[in-house]
C-alpha cells in the first residue's frame, strides 16, 4: 500500500511542478515541453530535447505533394530525441510535428522547413546505373535558374553503410559537373538501397541542394546477360540452355525473368519472344520436328521486379539450315550429309533383315526391351551434355547412328550412354520407320 500511496504523491508533485514550468515558459505558444528541434537535412534526421517528462510521444513529417510519415522517436544517452525519416524526399520542403502528452496535456511543436539557396538552382532528374557487378553511373540536370558557376557535389550512402561518400570521379559538361562515376560499388547485397543528395555552391548563389527517393538496388542494376547460352540436341528436341548471369549478391534464380528471341532465319514475319522465369536449369526444348528451317536464339534477363533488360547474347543459330550450320564449314557438311545417306541406307537393309530374323528368331524380352524401349535404359544427361556444343548437333546425331551398327547383331550394348532415343524407338525398331534425320 506504501509504495502506491507515494506514487500518487509524487504524481500530485509532478503535476504542480509542470503547471509551474508551463507558467515559466509562456513564450512557447501552447506550452510545449519541446526544445532545440531540429532537422538535418542530409542525414534526414530530426531531433528535439524535452524540458519536461512525455508520453506517448510521436514524431511526423509531411513533404509535399502529399507524402505523410509517422515514427515514435528514440532516446539517446543525453535525452536527446532523435527521429530518421530514411526515405523522405525533403528538397521541395516539409513539415515536421511532434506530438505528445506532458501531465496528461497534449502538446504539439511543429517546424517548417525550408531549402535554402536559390529556387530552381538544384540539380535535378538523377539517374542511375549499376552495371558490371560494381560499377555505377550517376547523372543529372542542372537546375534551370543555377548560375553559370555553379559546382554541384554528389553524395551517396546505402542502408547499410551509413557513412556518406562524395563521388570520386565527377563527369563534366562544359565544366559544370552532371554525371559521376563509382568505379566501386559500395553495399553488395540484394536489399541494398542507394540514398543520394546532390547539393552545390556557387560565387553568385546560395544553390539548393537536392534528395531523392531511395533507390533499391536491384531497380537500378542493369545485369550481365545470361552465361554459356548453348543450342544442344537430344533427338527430338533442339535444347536451349543457359547459365543465371553472374551477380554481386547470392540469390535464387527465381528472381531472373529471361526473354527468348527465337527466329527462323530468312523468315520476314517476327516470332514472338518466350519469357520464362529463371530456374536452376533454364532450359527451353523445341522440338525438332517443328524446325525445317535454320533458326536463331539470343537471349537477355532481367530482375522480376524491374524494368531494366540486360544486353542480348550474342546471336546463335541452330536447326536444319540450308547452306551453313553456324560457321560449320559447308564442305564438312556435305560430306556429313553423303555419310548419313549412306547410313540410312545400310540401316534401312538391315531393318529390313532384322525383321525377317524376328520372325525366324523371337528376340529374347531382355534384348527386345532395348531394342523397342521408351530409351529408359539411356541417360538424357549424357546425351545433353555430350551436345552442348552449339550448331554442331546435328553431326553429333549422325555419328552416333554409326555408332548404333553394333545393334545389327541383334544384341545391342545395354548401357550405352549416348543413343538418341528417336533412334530405337523408331529407327531399328520392328515396325522400321523412316529415320528423321
Ligand atoms: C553538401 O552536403 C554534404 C553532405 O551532407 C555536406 O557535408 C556539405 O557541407 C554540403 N555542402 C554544401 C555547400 O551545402
Ligand atoms: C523525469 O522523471 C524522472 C523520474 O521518473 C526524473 O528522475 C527526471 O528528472 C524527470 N525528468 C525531467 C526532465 O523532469
Ligand atoms: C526531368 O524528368 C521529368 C519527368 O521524369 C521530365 O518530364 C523532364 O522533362 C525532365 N527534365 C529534363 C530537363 O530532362
Ligand atoms: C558510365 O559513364 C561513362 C562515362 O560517362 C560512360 O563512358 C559509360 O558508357 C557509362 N556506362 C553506362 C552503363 O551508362
Ligand atoms: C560458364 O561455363 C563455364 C564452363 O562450364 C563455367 O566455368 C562458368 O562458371 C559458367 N559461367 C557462369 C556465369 O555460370
Ligand atoms: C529430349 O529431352 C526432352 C526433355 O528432357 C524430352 O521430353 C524428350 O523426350 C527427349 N527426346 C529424346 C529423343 O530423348
């Protein structure tokens, strides 16, 4: 019972005491308790001193044309009350309030915040660029009433790295600096959010110094394009793939989206790009049936969330071409050509005398099964990775028809690793269809 009856005493002091204070200090209008406030504009940071005990206190700050944020404040070591506004855009001006009550009294302090320097002479429509793992590029405008003289300075921090960095290597027009250059990226994940003010100084002017809303990184980073874009064949399908772009940052390729440009060469009607979301294989199939004619891909990526593509591949052409399969001699070619024909045609007889010996000699269901199977017993894996190499797929096929031959002898080697499917299914089987080479 003691304790709470000393409370209520010392909450009787307290309130005596405040109405004293606020009879003291008439001077502020509605007897606000709160003192020294202050902004910092680049560090966007408000701060105030409290002459009396608050509760509930609540710190604001309005920016125009209509942007409002609320925070509760701090408190540091020496009673300072500090809030951070991070993502405020303070140049056009704004309107700090904090809020609170003293002795169950609401009070209300408000500042007005002003740009000092010259109306119009701040630098304005910054960009930029991320591009290379760690570069960046910066630029702006400079302000339409800015005098001939003035010198603009760049300032940069992430939401990690709070210390601020000038530019280190500016870019003039006519003397006036308008870009910059960071040759080393500060901040490296994939959260980091760039903040930068530009401000100035001029013999003729004060100059108006210019913020931006934060930009998050990954919306202005212009990535490599995709790795190791390769063309490769399993039989049926010509296989597209390629590797994530290198980044700065561990991430899952989820985050990529990939634009295919797949086109048939000579063809004056434009096919349609393929996006897809990125994934541990990125691999897109066409099927070679589809393709008479030769074809080519490029291939560039982007964040999921932004806008800004990466450059093109470089362009690789793939399928049945008429004259050159991507730089792959004609000549060699030709004679590729004369040595399928000649294959198809060995085969072809063979076919035809297998299936005489079927009728003779019933395959035993463990050679039949390899021989009409789904190509089960066949890894695609090392088919695909055995034609990675791009254009060259097509020979790739016809020599492993040769390499088929041992099949003649009805026994076929089970664990062959490289057999294109479409050749036992169809090829050698017993119903002999016309190879699709
Ligand atoms: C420009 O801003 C930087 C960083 O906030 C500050 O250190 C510098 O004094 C400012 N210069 C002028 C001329 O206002
Ligand atoms: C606030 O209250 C504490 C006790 O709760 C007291 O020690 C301190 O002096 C008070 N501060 C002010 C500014 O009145
Ligand atoms: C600055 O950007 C705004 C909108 O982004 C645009 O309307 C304006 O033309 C740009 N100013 C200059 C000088 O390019
Ligand atoms: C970056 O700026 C430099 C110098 O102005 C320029 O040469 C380069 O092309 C720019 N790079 C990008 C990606 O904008
Ligand atoms: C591209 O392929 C090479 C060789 O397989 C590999 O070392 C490299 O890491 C790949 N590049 C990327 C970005 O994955
Ligand atoms: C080629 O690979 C694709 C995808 O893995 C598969 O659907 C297709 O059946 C394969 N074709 C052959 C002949 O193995």
């Amino acid at each position: 019972m003691a304790p709470l009856l000393d409370l209520a005493g010392l909450l009787v002091l307290l309130s005596f005491a405040h109405r004293q204070d606020a009879d003291l200090v008439t001077a502020e209008a509605d007897g606000s308790p709160v003192e020294d406030m202050e902004l910092d504009p680049g560090r966007k940071t408000l701060t105030w001193k409290n002459q009396r005990n608050v509760t509930e206190q609540e710190c604001k700050v309005d920016t125009p044309p209509s942007s409002s944020t609320r925070q509760h404040p701090r408190v540091k070591g020496d009673g300072t009350y500090v809030c951070r506004f991070p993502n405020a855009v303070l140049h056009r001006g704004a309107t700090l309030t904090v809020n609170g009550m003293a002795d169950g009294t609401p009070f209300q302090s408000v500042l007005e915040f002003r740009n000092p320097g010259l109306e119009g002479s701040g630098a304005v429509n910054l960009s930029c660029l991320i591009y290379n793992l760690r570069h960046m590029n910066c630029s702006w405008i400079p302000g339409p009433t800015a005098p001939a003289d003035v010198q603009y300075h760049l300032y940069g921090w992430t939401s990690r790295h709070e210390d601020e960095v000038e530019c280190p290597r500016y870019v003039p027009d006519s003397g006036t600096r308008v870009g910059c250059r960071f040759d080393e990226l500060v901040g490296s994940q994939l959260t980091d959010t760039y903040f930068f003010l530009v401000n100035g100084t001029s013999k003729e002017a004060a100059i108006e110094f210019t913020d931006f809303a934060p930009f998050k990184g990954i919306m202005i980073e212009k990535v490599d394009p995709p790795a190791n874009l390769t063309v490769g064949g399993n039989g049926s399908h010509h296989v597209i793939q390629w590797d994530n772009p290198r980044l700065r940052f561990e991430a899952s390729s989820r985050i990529f989206v990939y634009e295919l440009d797949v086109q048939r060469e000579g063809s004056s009607s434009k096919q349609d790009s393929v996006f897809l979301r990125g994934s541990e294989e990125n691999v897109y199939l066409v099927p070679s049936s589809s393709m008479r004619a030769g074809h080519t891909v490029r291939a560039r990526v982007r964040f999921r969330h932004s806008e800004l593509w990466s450059d093109w591949t470089p362009i690789l052409r793939f399928g049945l071409p008429d004259q050159d399969v991507g730089g792959f001699p004609g000549a060699l070619l030709g004679m590729v050509v004369g040595v399928a024909t000649l294959v198809i045609t060995v085969l072809m007889f063979l076919c035809t005398r297998f299936s005489l010996r079927r009728k003779l000699f019933p395959p035993v269901p463990q050679v039949k099964r390899e021989v009409t199977g789904t190509g089960e017993a066949f890894p695609e894996v090392a088919w695909d990775r055995v034609s990675r190499r791009p254009s060259l797929q097509e020979a790739e096929e016809i020599l492993s028809v040769e390499e088929v031959r041992p099949l003649e002898s009805g026994q076929g080697d089970p664990v062959y690793p490289a057999l294109p499917q479409h050749l036992s299914a169809e090829g050698i089987g017993p119903e002999c269809h016309p190879l699709d080479v």
